[in-house]
C-alpha cells in the first residue's frame, strides 16, 4: 500500500530545533514533489515547504523562511524538515505530502497525491 509517515514530532522550548522525518513507501519517492503542511487548531492548513525531485528547487512560506530547511534522500525514499529557532507560533500538526509531477515549476506541491497522517509540534516554555 500506498504510505507516508512523518516522524519527529514532539515538544520543544522557544529557540529549540528540531528535525521531522517523511518515510514513503509503496512507491518510489524520486519521481514525486514532497511538500510540508501544517495545521493548528482552529486554524486552516498552511503550506510550509516544497521540494522538487532531486532537491533542486525549493519554496518556504514567508512565516519559515530562513528558519526551517527541508530536505531528501531518494536512496532513503525519505524526506525531512529541519526547524530551526521554532515559536510558540509554529505549534500545528505537520503534515507531509506527495505530488507526481513531470518537473518543477510554480505549480508545484499544489495537487499533493498522497498524504500522511501528520505528527505533532508543541512550542512551549
């Protein structure tokens, strides 16, 4: 079957880092845009991060922008989201996604094909 499982997830003090983890399987991860989302409560989904297929091109939401890194390895079919100097404002469930698509381009990690189920991030003192 068709899976995408985020890892990585947990508590974390305003500053603090940490890394999310996305592991796919069921199909090969190299012909696919990875894109990070994430949820808080009472809040609508937010598009975090996009990657293209060998790492070459890649988006950031202006709220994470020279914050958070992410990142992948085909060999791994894996791929991550580095955070770094998180806020109490980061706090969401996030969420990682995969998009077939030919090549990159602007409409990338727009119509995400597989989902998964999300872990979550607390930002607290």
């Amino acid at each position: 079957q068709v899976q995408l499982v985020e890892s990585g997830g947990g508590l974390v003090q305003p500053g603090g880092s940490l890394t999310l983890s996305c592991e796919a399987s069921g199909f090969t991860l190299e012909y696919y845009m990875i894109g990070w989302f994430r949820q808080a409560p009472g809040k609508e989904r937010e598009a975090v991060s996009c990657i293209s297929h060998s790492g070459g091109t890649t988006n950031y939401a202006d709220s994470v922008k020279g914050r958070f890194t992410i990142s992948r390895d085909n060999a791994k079919n894996t791929a991550y989201l580095q955070m770094n100097s998180l806020q109490p404002e980061d706090t969401a469930v996030y969420y990682c996604a995969a998009e077939h698509r030919l090549r990159a381009g602007v409409q990338m990690c727009t119509a995400m094909d597989y989902w998964g189920k999300g872990t979550l991030v607390t930002v607290s003192s």
